[in-house]
C-alpha cells in the first residue's frame, strides 16, 4: 500500500484528493499538516485522518511513503525539498513553485534522492483531452495549424482569498490557470511552445496588482499558432478546446474542468462525429498512474519536467504582459 500523508489542509484535498486516495485500492491517507494545529486537528476530524501535525518535520517522520503538497504556492519549493530529502515521493500542486528556477530545483532534488516527482496538472487524465491527443497523433485533422483555448471562470466565493490578494502566495490567474492551459496544450498538441505574448487584466476582482484576466497567444515549435484566455471575472462564459488542422478540427466544449465532463467533436469533409472517451475521475486517474510510478511502471501524468514547462509558460507571458513584448519560452531543460 502508499501511505499518504498531506501537506496542507487545502480545499483541492478536501473536495478531490483525499476520495482520490482512496478510490485506489492501496492507498492510505495517515496523517495532515496544516501550519495551524487547530485547523489540522479539525481537518483531520472532518477527514477521518488518523494523525493532525503542524510542522513539516513532524509530518516527514511518520512512517508515509509520499506527500501530496497542496499548500499556497510559496510553499511548494521548501516542502518538496524537505519531503525529497526524507525520502518521500512527492505528488505537488501546481505551479510547482513561484518560477520555474525554482522548479527546476525541485526536479534535481527528487532526481537526487531517486524519489517520484508529479505535477498534479489533472486535465491531463481527462478522457476528452485523451480523446484529443489521439486523434491529433493518429492524423485525424491532418496537420494541426490553430488552436483556441477557453478558460475564463469564475473564481467561486470561497476561493476568494490568496489567490485574489497575495502575490507574495503566487496568486493571479496566470500562475492559478494558464499553467494549465499551457499544459494542456503542450499535452493535447505533442508540441512546445516557443515563445508567448500575453495581455492581463485586473477586472474588479484581484487586487495587491494581481490579474484577474488574460489573453495569450502562443507559438509552437512546429510553428502551430495558439489562443488561450484565462480568468476569474466571467460569470457566464463556457469552457472549451478547440484544434484546427488541414483535414479537420475537433471541437470541444466544457473540457477545462474538474470533472470529466464535456464533448469533443470531430469535423471533417466527411461531417461530423461525437468523439467517445473514459469519464473517469480525473484525480483519482493522477492517482493511479502515480502509484504505477512507484512502483517503477511509467511516469506520472505530469512529471516534475511538465511541471517546468508550464511554470516556465506562465512565467513567459507575465513577462510579455508586463513588457508588452513577445517573449521566448526557456525551461532549460
Ligand atoms: P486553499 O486556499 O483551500 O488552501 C491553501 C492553504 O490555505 C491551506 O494549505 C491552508 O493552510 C490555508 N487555508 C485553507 N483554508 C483556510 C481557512 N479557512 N483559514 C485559514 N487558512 C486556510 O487552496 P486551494 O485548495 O484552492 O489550492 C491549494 C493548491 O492547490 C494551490 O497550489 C493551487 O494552485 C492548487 N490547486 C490545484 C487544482 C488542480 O486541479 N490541480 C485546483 C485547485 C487548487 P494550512 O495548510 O497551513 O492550514
């Protein structure tokens, strides 16, 4: 069995990871961290985690095989580093930390001490962008040209804390959603992009200077151009993917979510047909694949080097929104 233990008591664990633990038949969630003890003893209560601790120290030597990190995203960096260098195998919240300098300090750390690092980028599992991937791999729209990416939400009123009003936490919708959606398409199209420029917005919702909205446009390697549009602000806006190619496009609407929801459709000359795909839960298909890592089978969904990516992404069209200049994408890798 994997014996959890979780580092930070995050709404992410209380409404999708901690049933995603538990819905593989040999997974064990032992023990929380919350930096305040009341908060853990409580989360622990409401949970039916067996132990509540608030240090990291504390939680690092109790007897768990991996740590999922789901604190704000200041803390990333420090936890993996302390969790790797116990020996832990990481499971961490994006983005892996506030640049992707520091990323990539967490990826040699995990590579040293010979640990498993995932990114926890869970519209990778999503059976819609599975769906996509193939169907672009296999040929189906013949050479991918365009893209378009939409995923403006809006940010539900209980998560409107840190990510509204610490930039100091990593907050902004850049860091909180464009990661995805770089991910995403780095995932769905089998390519990197290379360079971004971005516009951002403070639309009446985030304050302390942190955006609220932005519009991206990416170049890719292969020299496929794409849009992606990321907010907080839009009450009524659908979520979707889109992907033309020289034989055709595949449509798909309300894909950027947390459930595994949504329709993709492929249309070519031939007309069009509803694509089929597995409506697992996207978190609980992370989960498995990241205990098949464990155990030597495979990589995680997202790996620590995904997660580089897409901070490295993010990070790219901060740049271009704030110079007003495109800007080259580098993980360094
Ligand atoms: P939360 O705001 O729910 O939790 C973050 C931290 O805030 C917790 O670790 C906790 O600190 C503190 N906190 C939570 N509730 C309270 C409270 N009532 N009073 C005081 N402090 C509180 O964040 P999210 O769950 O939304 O996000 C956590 C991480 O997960 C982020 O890195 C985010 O980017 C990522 N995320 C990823 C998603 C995905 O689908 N991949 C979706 C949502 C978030 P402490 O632990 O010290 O108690």
């Amino acid at each position: 069995s994997v014996r959890w233990g979780l580092i930070g008591a995050s709404t992410i664990a209380r409404q999708f990871m901690i049933n995603a633990i538990r819905a593989q038949g040999d997974g064990e969630i032992v023990a929380v961290m919350s930096s305040s003890p009341e908060r853990a003893t409580d989360y622990a209560r409401e949970n039916n985690i067996p132990l509540a601790v608030s240090t990291l120290d504390a939680v690092l030597s109790t007897d768990i095989d991996a740590v999922y990190i789901s604190t704000t995203n200041e803390l990333h960096l420090e936890q993996a580093l302390a969790a790797a260098k116990a020996g832990k195998h990481v499971l961490c919240e994006k983005p892996l930390a506030l640049t992707s300098a520091d990323a990539r300090t967490m990826v040699a750390a995990a590579k040293a001490a010979g640990i498993v690092l995932g990114t926890n980028h869970h519209l990778r599992n999503a059976g819609a962008h599975r769906a996509m991937r193939e169907a672009i791999a296999a040929g189906r729209i013949g050479k991918p040209i365009a893209a378009c990416v939409f995923h403006a939400v809006y940010l539900p009123e209980n998560l409107q804390g840190w990510r509204i009003t610490k930039p100091e936490a990593g907050g902004g919708v850049v860091l909180d959603i464009t990661v995805h959606d770089a991910d995403t398409l780095r995932f769905v199209l089998g390519d990197d992009p290379v360079e971004v420029s971005a516009f951002t917005q403070s639309a009446g919702m985030a304050g302390s200077g942190l955006e609220d909205g932005a519009m991206c446009i990416w170049r890719f390697k292969s020299c496929l151009i794409a849009q992606s549009h990321e907010g907080f602000t839009t009450k009524f806006a659908d979520t979707g993917f889109e992907v033309h190619g020289s034989e055709g496009s595949l449509i798909a609407r309300n894909v950027m979510t947390q459930k595994p929801i949504g329709s993709v459709t492929l249309r070519t000359a031939k007309g069009e047909e509803d694509l089929r795909f597995d409506r697992e839960d996207l978190y609980a298909r992370s989960l498995r694949q990241f205990h098949a890592a464990i155990r030597g089978e495979g990589q995680p969904s997202a790996t620590g080097e995904d997660g580089i990516w897409s901070l490295a992404a993010a990070e790219a069209a901060l740049q271009s929104a704030s110079s007003g200049k495109a800007v080259k994408i580098d993980p360094k890798l």
